[in-house]
C-alpha cells in the first residue's frame, strides 16, 4: 500500500465530482416529499460500489427505504469486514441560514479548512465519509491489494432511526456474517490529532401533546380561568431538571455507568480549550449538570434536551388566543447500562402524572437506541490506532461520542461483532445545521488510511 498517497492525489478531482454529484441528490428520508430522491441515491450508491469492484452488489428491498449490500469475497478463509454507512441525510431547515443552497455543493477555505471545505447537506453525515470507504475499496481493488473480504451495508433511514435495518439486520445474518464492523459517522479531535469513538450515548425521543380546552379560545374571555396548554407545557418542561441540571424523573439514573476517577482522568487527557469551545459556539459561558466539566457532560452523562416547541399562533402580527393543544419533541441522550425503552416507559408514565387536572397529556415514542462502548484491548481498535498513527503521524486517543448511533448495539445483538467507529469529520463541521460541511483534507485523509485498517486488521489477526 505504499503507493495510496499517490493513487489519491492523482484520483482528488475525480474523488470530488463523484462525491459531489451524489451531494446534489436531496435523499431526505424525515420528509416523504423526497421519497424518490432517496431512492435515486440509492440507485447511485448501488452504481459507485460496482464501479468501485464489488462482485455482488444489489438494492434490498425493505418495509422502508432500501439498503444497498455489496460485496467482495477473495477467500473466505480470510477475515470478513461489514462496512456500514448511510445515504440519507437530514432536512435541510432553516433554510434561510444556509450561505449557500444545501444541494448545491460548493467548495470554500475556512480558518479550519485552508485547503478547502465542501459545503452541503450530508458532506459529512454521512454521505462524505460513507464514499470515503467506496473510494478507499476501489484503490484496494485497482492495485490488487485486498488483504480480505469486504461487505458493504448501506441504509437510507438513518437519520429516522434505522426501523428498517433492524428488519434486515434480523432476517439476514449470514449474508452480513463478518469479523468486525467499520464505521465512519463519527468525528475526530483535530486534523492534527486523530482520534477513535470508542463510546455512544444511547437515545429515546418522544414527542408529548397537551390539550386544554376544545378549541382555541380568546384570551381577554377565557385567560386567567382556564389552563394555558403552552403555559403547563412549558412548566412541565422546566421541572424536568433540578437547580443542578439534573433529571428529576424517577428511577433515571438507577442504571447510569459511573466512571472511576481514574477513567475521567485518562478522559481528560485530550486536548480541549473551554475558551476556544466558547469562542467557536458564541457563547459566554457553558452550562450543564453541577459536578461534571465539558468533555463529560456531552459525553459520558445523560441528558434531556427539548428539539422543538409548539402551538398558539406564531405567524406574523397578534391573534390573542389560548390555544387548545401544545406540543414540544425532546430527546433524551442515554450511557451505556441505560435501556431506552424503559427510560421512554419512565419519561412517558413522570410526565404524564406531573399534569394539572385542567389539561390532559399524551407521550407518543418515536424511535431510540442503546448506548455501546467498544474495548481498547481488541483487534479491531489496535489495527484503527495503527492506520491513524501510520497517517497522521501520531497515535490515536479514544474518546466517548456524546451523539448516538443506535444500530451498533443492535450490531453486537445480531451479529455478534464489534464496531469500529473511524470518523474523520471535526465539531465544526456543522452537521445537521446550515452550511454542513466536510473538509477535502479529511475527506482524502479518511481514503488514505482506511485502506492501512484493512492491512493491520489482517496481520493481527493471524
């Protein structure tokens, strides 16, 4: 593989304009009106894998959006690498945020990316760093040096909670039978200082209705005499965190993974500049759960955020009314031990029993994952740190991702394989808010070492 540098350089435009036709398909799968335009990426995705040199590659049909599966077998006497990745990406909104239209991709420098940045809708998440694995696939292949079976699983519903591929995954073991699972939908410290996702939080999301009277009344009437649904939503939003900004909800933390001092320290070893983290978020000050620093309250600590709010009138002008209903979504982000069915169960019957007698409240579930921590000791994380330090220059640190990926632990269930999770996007790449975008070092960067991870995994595993 001495020639990888090489093979990129000579192959970066080409890289570029395929990664950015794919960016140009609109593959929302939150909202229907772009059905056929997941599909179509699909359809390109299915295309690029055969192109790439996969001798088998097919659209499998689901109760949703498609999965495209793809592989190439040399000997089956060798190990077995699934690749996981998505084609869908998340809406676009608020569009009038976006500097440029989220579908039109477009290259710019940054202070971060002197060497150019491609902004778009899923530059980074994940359509970026999927391609990165097709690209790194068809080098191993053009110069014959695969050192071992490769299968790719490529899902479109993603971003709505991978309903469908835990259908798949269920009904298809032998087909993804492989000896460890590689995925890149995480990110890494700094350009300069790689790092490996060895941690996930896990996920419930709920969307929560209260209704008050039968329908919208006049507020000069009816205020003062009759409940506000906004106004208990929003006190029963607030008494979901204590002085401290810890959940008040029952029975929450009963199963929370409590990290040594030991653990926190190895964990504070990487580089963070609390100043610097203000600066890039435009904020005074950081805020979160007493007791706990930065890096550890997105990261090892659950929380529960509310993603939106709604009802009453909010168009332009007034319309004095009390609204009949109130809706909020919230999220709730779960560590490892955490099941997030049950904390759904938790949250829904808490919520429910703090409503006033004047409205009603109805919790509806959306989707939700568990939480996943991958060991440092295996081969899989070995052969990662190896490609990252042969690359970079420097080794790898591990780190605990506060985002989800709920369909690793599902991965584990199922298939019985660990998950290794090579991101190469940064904190600043603005995944899912306006002007996404992913840097054209990293995205070279990732098909540069990947192929390294399939040649250290191999040896090791001798």
């Amino acid at each position: 593989m001495d020639n990888i540098k090489q093979y990129v350089q000579e192959n970066k435009e080409r890289f570029l304009d395929e990664l950015i036709e794919l960016l140009k398909i609109p593959s929302v799968s939150a909202d229907t009106a772009y059905s056929q335009d997941v599909i179509k990426t699909a359809n390109a995705v299915k295309t690029s894998l055969e192109k790439a040199g996969c001798n088998h590659v097919e659209i499998c049909e689901t109760p949703g959006y498609p999965i495209v599966f793809g592989e190439h077998i040399i000997d089956k006497n060798l190990p077995t690498i699934l690749v996981y990745g998505h084609y869908d990406v998340q809406p676009p909104d608020p569009m009038e945020l976006w500097t440029s239209p989220p579908f039109e991709p477009v290259i710019k420098t940054t202070e971060i990316h002197p060497e150019g940045a491609i902004f778009a809708r899923g530059a980074c998440d994940d359509k970026g760093q999927m391609y990165m694995h097709v690209k790194a696939f068809e080098y191993m292949v053009a110069n014959n040096n695969l050192p071992c079976n490769v299968k790719f699983m490529i899902e479109g519903e993603e971003e709505v909670g991978s309903k469908s591929l835990s259908w798949f995954v269920e009904r298809n073991q032998e087909k993804l039978s492989n000896d460890v699972i590689l995925i890149s939908d995480t990110g890494m410290i700094s350009n300069q200082q790689p790092s490996i996702t060895t941690g996930l939080r896990g996920l419930s999301y709920v969307e929560v209705e209260v209704t008050g009277p039968n329908r919208d009344l006049h507020s000069g009437l009816y205020g003062g005499a009759v409940a506000n649904p906004i106004n208990v939503l929003t006190k029963m939003i607030a008494s979901l965190h204590d002085e401290n900004n810890h959940i008040t909800i029952p029975g929450f933390y009963d199963n929370v993974e409590k990290l040594s001092l030991e653990e926190r320290a190895e964990m504070a070893k990487a580089p963070f500049s609390l100043d610097n983290y203000k600066k890039a978020l435009d904020i005074a000050d950081v805020y979160g759960e007493t007791g706990y620093v930065t890096n550890e309250r997105n990261s090892i600590r659950p929380t529960l955020d509310v993603n939106g709010i709604w009802g009453g009138y909010t168009g332009e002008g007034a319309k004095t009314v009390i609204a009949s209903k109130a809706y909020a979504k919230i999220s709730m982000r779960l560590v490892p031990n955490q099941d997030w069915e049950a904390i759904t169960e938790l949250f829904s019957k808490h919520f429910v029993s703090i409503a006033p007698k004047s409205v009603t409240v109805k919790v509806t579930p959306h989707h939700g994952g568990q939480g996943y921590v991958t060991p440092i000791d295996s081969i899989g994380y070995k052969a990662a740190n190896k490609a990252y330090t042969e690359t970079f220059g420097v080794p790898a640190i591990p780190v605990r991702s506060g985002g989800s990926i709920p369909i690793v632990a599902l991965f584990e269930k199922e298939l019985k394989s660990k998950t290794i999770l090579m991101g190469f996007g940064l904190d600043s790449d603005a995944i899912h808010s306006p002007n996404e975008h992913f840097g054209i070092f990293n995205y070279l960067k990732g098909i540069e070492t990947i192929p390294l991870f399939y040649k250290y995994f191999v040896e090791l595993s001798k």
